[in-house]
C-alpha cells in the first residue's frame, strides 16, 4: 500500500538527516529551512486595463490560494510610457506550510507535466535562493485554460533560511527538483 507522506513530513524525516550527515551541521536551529516562496508576474500592458489585470490576479490567487499584491511604479519613466502608481506587477508571499505545499506542487505535479522538460536551470543568488522562471502560467493545474487571462509569465523565488548555494541545491534535489546536466 502506497502512502504519501507530507512534503513537511519528507523533508523532516528524509532531507534533514541527509544535509546534516552531508554538511555537518550539528545544531538544529542551524538547519537550512523554507523561509518564503514569492510569486511574482509582470504586468505589461495590462497596466490600463482594470479587467485583465483583475483576470490576471484571479490566476494567481487561483494558483497560490492567497490574494495576490499588486506592486506599483515607484517612479516615472517616460521610454516606457509608465507614471509613478501605475501597477506593474503583482506578487505573493507564502510562507509556513502554504510555502512547503507549494513548493511539492511544483516538483512532483507541474514539472513532471512539462514538454519537453530537460531539468530546472542553476539559477542560485550569493544567499542560496533559488529563482525559477515559467514562461506561461497557464500550466498549472488549478487553471481553467478557457476561462484564465492570456498566458504570461511568472517568476518563482525559494528563499531559504540558513543557507547557501551549494546547500540549497541539494536540499532541493533531496526534494525531488531535478537541475539539468551541464
């Protein structure tokens, strides 16, 4: 009988003695940790339209489960036809077990679907976060294709607590992220 344990559950039982063992770390509040995922997408053009930017952050609010931010200019620029207020993208902050449940949707369900997926690209900063960009954001299952605004895409932002990028990277294999080969 196949039972699926949690991805918190996973990770406290299979990923922490793994980095422990690995990295040596023997204090527990030392352990590198999911602090928040963010979900950012631009806006673009939909910057002065009030219905699809409203369509747009249905489709996040649908694929995050929290209502998404709406992020505004904080200055003017005038090559690209943009006032200081006017939103140029929204955003999320998932934290806790929003942020862990996230992330599991990501590496075992929406991953796997994509065509021709080679593995995720080593895209780590200095402090261990790891960003990962989607070119639509139609593919996540929660979406109803017809009824969502036109696909655009979206950045995916893992921060960790406690890390860095050799640590992280790992963490997120033990996790299931599959990195393309070089």
């Amino acid at each position: 009988m196949d039972v699926h344990i949690s991805f918190k559950e996973k990770f406290a039982k299979i990923v922490q003695p793994k980095l422990k063992e690995e990295f040596d770390i023997k204090n527990a509040m030392a352990m590198p940790t999911i602090e928040k995922v963010v979900v950012n997408m631009g806006v673009g053009e939909l910057s002065k339209d009030k219905e699809g930017l409203e369509s747009l952050t249905k489709d996040l609010s649908q694929i995050t489960g929290q209502r998404p931010a709406i992020r505004k200019a904080r200055i003017s620029v005038a090559g690209f036809n943009l006032r200081r207020g006017m939103p140029v993208g929204i955003s999320v902050n998932l934290r806790g077990e929003k942020a862990y449940n996230f992330v599991d949707k990501l590496v075992s369900v929406l991953l796997p679907r994509l065509r021709d997926f080679r593995g995720a690209k080593d895209s780590f900063d200095l402090g261990g976060n790891y960003t990962l960009g989607l070119t639509e954001h139609t593919i996540f299952p929660e979406l109803n294709v017809s009824k969502s605004s036109k696909s655009r895409g979206m950045e995916i932002t893992i921060v960790f607590k406690n890390s860095n990028k050799e640590i992280s990277k790992r963490f997120l294999e033990l996790l299931g992220l599959p990195f393309a080969k070089d």
